[in-house]
C-alpha cells in the first residue's frame, strides 16, 4: 500500500513524460505535485478513449455474450410482461436470470412506460412499455438492447418508420474512415424529416464503461475504425404537447462491410 500515490509515482517514473487519463479530475494536488516535479504529466483523455473504442477479437467475443445474455433478457421481459402487472415484478425475472448468467450487480435496468416513457417504478403497466436494458456480462463489456411493447398510437407508429429507416442507414453508415458526424446525419434524416427532436444522444461508443468517446452526434469528426462498438438509441419526441416519443437501444459493431447490428431482433414495436 502506498500512502503516498504521487510519491511512489514518482520514484518509478522520474525524467519520463507520462499521460495521464482523467487529469483534470483523478490527482489530488499533493500527489500531482509529487509527480509533477518528477515527470512531465500530460493529459491522455482522448488518445486512451480512442484506443479503447477499437475491440480486440477477446474483447468482441465478450460484447457479444453480453448481447446474448441482454438479447434473452428482453425475451424474458416480453413472456412476463402484461397489462396490468407491476413493474418491479416483471422486471425482477430479468433480473434474476442476469444475475445467474454473471452480470452481478452490473445492470441498469428500468421500465419506462408510454407514451411518453416516464419511469414507472412498481406501479401497474400499461399498454405500451419500453424495458430498458443495458448490461455487461461476466467479460464486463457493457451493452444496450431494447424494444417497445405493446399497442403504438398513431404518432408512434410514424416515428417506427424513420426508426426502420434509421436501422438500414446505420448499416451503410457504420464503416471505418466515415466520421460519427456523417453517421449521425444519416440515421437522423428520417426524424428530422417528420419533424421529431432527436432528444437524448444518437449514440455513443461503449465498453468496459457504458458511455464512451466518441459519441454519434452532430459535429463530432471523430473517425470510426472497423471493430469499433456503439450503442444506438435515437430518442424521437414529438413536437405536440403533451409529447409522445419512442425510445429503442441496439448495439453496432463497424465492420469494413457496414454496421452490424449485435442483437439480431427485428426493428419492430413488440405485440404479446
């Protein structure tokens, strides 16, 4: 145990310049100090982030059990689930085969319901839902699978168009050397088009976190490289009050070919 970091840094790494991620927010000032005075500290943010994006094929084999184990828990969500039944409950069957399958306590689950996807805790569903579900499985490898359930409105059902039309852009748009502005405006068209706010985060790279750099938005030049892994959600909200809106996960591999989506479930709002 060392009781002082920056000190014992520092005796093993003096004259050397050092990259450091999280710079602005990991070192107390006793221990950058220490280090300071003995190296060249730089921040190492993005470099880190960016090398990280790109998955190892060990890697790639642990994003897709934790798809697998997402993909199923879905499934669970959709035999338990009906009008009616608590949230808590329903949930709690995803949740037990979560753990069996050893995600432990790496899940961030939720029930939202429609239309306008407000969390619903334990009180009793409705008829239309989103389960919510993103997990990492026992590689650690966090990923974001989800479908709506249940009967659309009229609204919702146009915003499942620009979602289809969203699922077969991303498999063009995903390829190494495109930039995650140019994706961004590819799956967007088809909201925009209708008039519907994108209102969370197109996308964002995930990992051994869930939210990474690079995120799929507008402006962001950052260049894709094949083996790179998104999590996609458009957030489509109507500009009526009171809105309604439709929320939907999958998880993307870039290959050289295009955009692989992980799950394989079809785009589609689920009926029970």
């Amino acid at each position: 145990f060392a009781d002082y970091p920056g000190a014992w840094l520092a005796d093993r790494l003096r004259g050397q310049r050092v990259g450091v991620y999280g710079l602005d927010y990991v070192m107390t000032v006793r221990d950058y100090r220490a280090l300071a005075d003995a190296c060249e500290v730089v921040p190492w943010d993005e470099q880190f982030d960016l090398a990280r994006a790109v998955k190892s094929e060990a890697e790639l084999a642990s994003v897709r059990d934790s798809v697998r184990i997402n993909t199923e828990g879905f499934e669970i969500f959709l035999r338990e689930y009906e009008p009616g039944r608590g949230a808590a409950d329903v949930m709690a069957a995803c949740e037990r085969f979560f753990v069996e399958q050893g995600c432990g306590r790496l899940t961030m689950n939720m029930v939202l319901k429609g239309p306008e996807f407000l969390l619903a805790r334990d009180e009793p569903l409705g008829d239309f839902v989103l389960p919510s579900l993103e997990i990492a499985g026992p590689g650690g490898h966090w990923v974001e699978v989800s479908r709506a359930i249940g009967t659309p409105s009229a609204e919702v059902a146009r915003m499942l168009e620009a979602y289809e039309e969203y699922f077969e852009a991303a498999k063009e748009a995903f390829r190494p050397g495109a930039t995650a502005h140019d994706v961004h405006r590819a799956v967007a068209r088809g909201f925009s088009e209708r008039g519907y706010t994108l209102g969370h985060v197109t996308g964002h790279s995930i990992g051994m976190t869930m939210i990474e750099h690079p995120k799929i938005g507008e402006g962001v030049e950052t260049e894709l490289a094949e083996s790179m892994v998104f999590s996609m959600h458009p957030h489509a909200i109507s500009a009526d009050a009171p809105s309604e809106c439709l929320y939907m996960q999958d998880t993307w591999l870039v290959t050289p070919d295009g955009g692989e989506p992980l799950a394989g479930l079809p785009m589609k709002i689920y009926t029970t």
